[in-house]
C-alpha cells in the first residue's frame, strides 16, 4: 500500500510500537508516589510532558497530555470560555478551521455565545484585518490553526498573536489564543511565545504516534476550569487513568519527530515537489489547492482535477493500493462539497474534482512514480467518459461507512455501454443538486418497433452514478420503450446487489436519464407527450419509484408515507422517518424532484412528522 493520506492519520512508527509494547507489559503500573513501578510511571508521563515543551518553548508544567487532539481542543475552549465572567461573550475563529473547532463554536452558539469566522483569501491566509476588527470587550476566545488540513497553508500566526496581543492591551485583560497545531507538528517548529498562544493542541496520531492521544499547552496564569470529572490520579483537566502506553507511544513520536526534522521535511518537500511536478507536466486542466512554495507544508498538495470527480479518482487509486483524499461533495455524509475549498473561492464543479495528497517521512520516491503512473491514465479514462468537457468542445458520497458490493465495483471499474450514439434518436442529461453528479443517456430505437437497439451513457460522477449508468443501460438495451421506461431504480439495485441508502440521490440518475430520453423520444418523435392526472394515484406511482427499500438499510420507504394532500396544486407529503436529518435530505429532495415534475404540480413540500 502507498498511503498518501498523512493529514488524516499516520503509520505507528516501529519504534513507538516496540515503546508502547514495554509499557504494556512491563511498565503497567497506574502512575502513583511511595512504589517504584507507579513512580516509573509517573516519570514516564513528566518524561512525555518535558520533551513536547521543549520542543515549544514552555515549561514542563504547562503541558497536559489527553486522550486524544479532539479532547484537547474542548479542553481548551470549553475550560477557558468557561472560565470568564463576561456579558454577552463572543467567540472568534476562521471559516476554515478543522471539524473540532468548529463543532465547540457551534455547541457555544446555542449556548447563547456570539461567533465571529473571519474570512481567508484565496490560498486560504487568514484575513487579519477582519480579525482585527472583530477584537472586542467581549472576546473570550480566539482559535486559529498552525496548518490548514484541506489546502495546507501555512497561517501567519506571529501576525494574529500579534493582534490578539494588541487587542488585550485595549481591553485591559487577557483575550486567550488558542491554536490547532495538530496539523502542522509534522512539518512545523512552534515558539509559544513567538506567536502569543495560550492554549496550543498537539495530536499523536499526526506525527507517526499511536490514536487516542493529543497534548494541551496551557500558559502559566490562563483562566480554566474542568470540563469533565473523576478521579484526579493525572490532572484535574485530564481526569481519570493517564493511558501510559499511548503517552509512552507519543513521547517516542516526538524524540523521532525531532530527532532529523529539518531533514525530514526536506525530504517531503522534495517528494511533494516531484509529485506536483509530475501532474502539472502530465495531466492538463488542474488548479492548485492552497498556496505554492513556503507558504505551504512540506508535505501537502492537493489539486482539482476539473471535469471529473474526485470520489472516483480516490476510488480507482484505493483499487492500485494508493491511498489519498478527496474534498468531493460525493465523499461527504452532507452531500455538500469541501467548506473549506469553497471558502477559498473554488465553485461545486472544481471542489467535487479535488485529491489531497499528503505524505509522510516513509514515503518514497517509488511512492511518488508509481502515484503518476497510476494517476494520469486514471484521469484520462474518467474525462473520456464524462459528460462535462474541457473548453475545446462543445461535482459527490462516500462517508466511512459506505461500503460497494463487488459487483458495484466490477460496473464501476468496467462499466458497459460508455460512449456516445452520434446519430442518437434521443437524448437527455439529468444531474443532482444535492452533489453535482451528471448523466447524459442516448438511445437509438427501430422507429418501426419501438425497440432500443441501442444505448450508451456518460457520466460526471462517482461510483455509484457510474455503476447504475451500466447496468441501467444493460436493462434497458432491446426493451421496447414502454418496457425500458418502466424499469425503476429497485430493479438497478437488486441487480447491483445492493446500493448504499446515501448514494441515492446520484444512484437514481441513471433511470431518471434513459427516462427522459424515451419520454423526448415519444413527443419528438410519436406525438406523443407524457401527461398525469394530478391525483394521490399518480403522485404514490412517482413515489414508487423513488422509495424503494435500499438493501439494509431503509432511509425512507413506501411504507414511511403517512398523507399525501393536493390543494390547488400544492402537493404535500407527510413521512415518518426517524433517521438523521443529513441523511433523510437528499431522498426528501429527490420526492420533491419527482413529484414537481407531474403536470399541474405548483409546489411541493414534504414534512417528516
């Protein structure tokens, strides 16, 4: 396996796991004074805790270590805000800042805090006038990060402390800086002082260390209070039994961090300059992602690859055994593209395309050709079978629970029917708003049998469109039009072996394309134009086809639908569902997609009671 994927989490270093191991079995004691083997514990942790501050310019004593780099972050914001008095507090962050951050903002803004996200440019460099601005009386917090994890900026954080610092000065008390360094530890040196910090959150798993352990920087004198309770046998912040073999793991991470790190990070700065140049010289049509040269980490790229999509990009890498990333709207649990590549500016089309490369030390220069070897014609036989074109001529869902079945992947590796009919008797393209994927079908019919003697398909779009492309094409090929316009997409999943409830919304196209195409064919062609009575008949007959039970697990089904009502050509749909709202909202949408296109629909609305 080539894994390209470091800013989401490391290998285990030999060395920490031959640490980690000793202290599982020979150095297990619960740390505790009056024994040798709770003193060798004990000495462990402060060992852990002394290297780290080191390294950052702190006292020993400043520095907790946590059961994780999320935890640390809660710690940190939730202790400090928490511990000030201030009427009507409020809170300050950037729009781009990684998922822990932000969900403590969220939590805090229902809790009655006001939340300011300062703007970035357009390679993702804090706004600092904006940051200024927003500086207050009533700050409580700041949080920014060393590293961003998407487009790997390097932020200037001397800068922003800098104005912090100012900010406290006007306001007669301390405002506490909090930074996310977890992201930039691999890549990055830190001087608290140099950049004013307060508060400073470090995690394991970044730096070739074991999951399930993160460190907290607390300057001496910073308002704090618990944020969680038990047994005081570590820390009062930290309650609870220390995790010694994870701590023990994690100060073997950072001796090695440390041991050649300016040697280190030129080695990922020349590997990711040979990646880079490798695509830009190979593969056209690309933007970069973030900024380029210094102001970027060493071992950060990531790139949008236009007129395709990037969760089939990962996934065609993932079956070479090359693992990477992608800010896909396909690739989300939200079916909403990357925030953070839209913060900087880029539109839905060029974030679906995006691929994060990261590496790490381990990675070599075998790594990198064998990536470009795999990647360019992976590229190429995506944008061959696209239904968006470069300009010459003429954007996505897999969160870590989607798993395909093998004949999903076998469609998807070698889909059926891919091309274009030039001299098509019909045609029709369909696309999801929920994520940007695209169909275009093209169907040519003996017009003395209405029979479809053939049909091909293009597809912009992740696996799930692709496959359903396939086998709905394979369905439909020598079906009479009537015949072909029946088949629904039950059928595309059972003949699948089943489709991931999430994937609906871009797994439906493929019928939704071969349908539109027969139904322009008929009035183009045979005069005839496709009608429905407005009725709850006609209306549960378009659900029939949208609300078939996923194999599994059912998001929504026929069952599901409590009323149905129509009055003066409002249609509205009562369900009862009780999944999550993300996940409930791209099949309510596509309910409102279908029945709004029933003649004499003026409006739909769809409750879930």
């Amino acid at each position: 396996m080539i894994y390209l994927d470091n800013f989401r989490g490391t290998m285990v270093a030999p060395e920490v796991w031959e640490a980690m191991r000793i202290v599982a079995t020979e150095q297990y004691a619960v740390p505790a004074p009056f024994t040798q083997c709770g003193t060798g514990s004990a000495e462990l942790i402060e060992g852990a805790q002394s290297r780290l501050a080191t390294a950052i310019g702190a006292s020993s004593t400043e520095v907790l270590i946590t059961g994780s780099g999320t935890e640390a972050v809660n710690i940190a914001l939730l202790g400090s805000v928490r511990a000030q008095a201030i009427d009507k507090p409020e809170i300050v962050t950037s729009e781009i800042e990684y998922p822990a951050t932000l969900a403590v903002y969220r939590a805090l803004e229902k809790q009655g805090y006001a939340a300011h996200y300062i703007g970035v440019d357009g390679e993702g460099r804090y706004n600092l006038d904006q940051l200024a601005d927003v500086l207050n009386e009533h700050t409580v917090m700041v949080s920014l990060m060393g590293v961003n994890h998407m487009i790997g900026t390097i932020e200037p954080l001397v800068e922003a402390g800098g104005i912090v610092t100012e900010a406290s000065h006007r306001v007669g008390r301390r405002i506490p800086l909090h930074i996310d360094f977890a992201s930039a530890l691999q890549t990055q040196r830190l001087d608290v002082d140099a950049v004013h910090a307060d508060l400073v959150s470090f995690s394991s798993n970044k730096v070739h260390g074991p999951k399930g352990v993160g460190a907290l920087y607390v300057r001496k004198g910073t308002k704090i209070v618990p944020t969680s309770y038990g047994a005081d046998s570590y820390s009062p912040l930290v309650p609870g039994t220390p995790n010694t073999m994870g701590i023990a793991g994690f100060d073997k991470a950072l001796e090695l961090l440390y041991a050649n790190f300016d040697g280190d990070v030129e080695h990922m700065r020349q590997l990711r300059d040979r990646l880079a140049d490798g695509i830009r010289e190979r593969v056209p049509y690309i933007l970069l992602n973030g900024p380029e040269g210094p102001g970027r980490a060493a071992s950060h790229l990531c790139y949008s690859f236009l007129f395709i999509e990037g969760e089939a990009i990962m996934m065609f890498l993932d079956m070479d055994g090359i693992v990477v990333d992608t800010g896909s709207a396909c690739a989300a649990a939200t079916l909403k593209p990357n925030y953070i590549l839209m913060a900087i500016g880029r539109n839905h089309e060029e974030a679906h395309g995006s691929i994060r490369f990261t590496l790490s030390r381990y990675t070599t220069e075998e790594d990198i050709d064998t990536t470009l070897s795999r990647l360019v014609p992976i590229v190429e036989r995506l944008r061959a079978q696209s239904t968006i074109r470069p300009p010459a001529s003429c954007g996505g869902c897999s969160d870590m629970a989607i798993k395909y079945t093998e004949k999903v992947i076998e469609h998807f590796k070698n889909p059926h029917n891919i091309g274009v009919i030039e001299d098509a008797d019909a045609c029709a393209t369909e696309g999801s708003p929920a994520c940007g994927d695209e169909i275009t079908v093209y169907l040519k019919i003996d017009k003395r049998t209405d029979r479809i003697v053939d049909v091909k398909f293009q597809s912009y779009g992740c696996a799930s469109n692709i496959a359903t492309g396939s086998i709905i094409t394979d369905l439909a090929k020598g079906k009479t039009i009537d015949e072909a316009e029946a088949i629904t997409w039950k059928q595309a999943a059972d003949e699948l072996g089943g489709l991931p409830p999430i994937k609906m919304h871009c797994s439906v196209l493929a019928v939704d394309g071969l349908r539109s195409a027969i139904r322009k064919y008929k009035k183009e062609v045979k005069g005839i134009d496709y009608d429905s009575t407005l009725t709850v008949d006609a209306i549960t007959k378009e659900l029939e086809h949208v609300l078939w039970p996923p194999v599994g697990v059912d998001i929504i089904t026929l069952k599901m639908v409590k009323y149905i009502g129509i009055e003066s050509g409002a249609v509205k749909v009562e369900i009862s569902a009780g999944s999550d709202e993300k996940y409930l909202e791209p099949t309510i949408n596509e309910i409102i997609e279908h029945v709004s296109k029933i003649k004499g629909v003026k409006s739909v609305s769809v409750d879930n009671v």
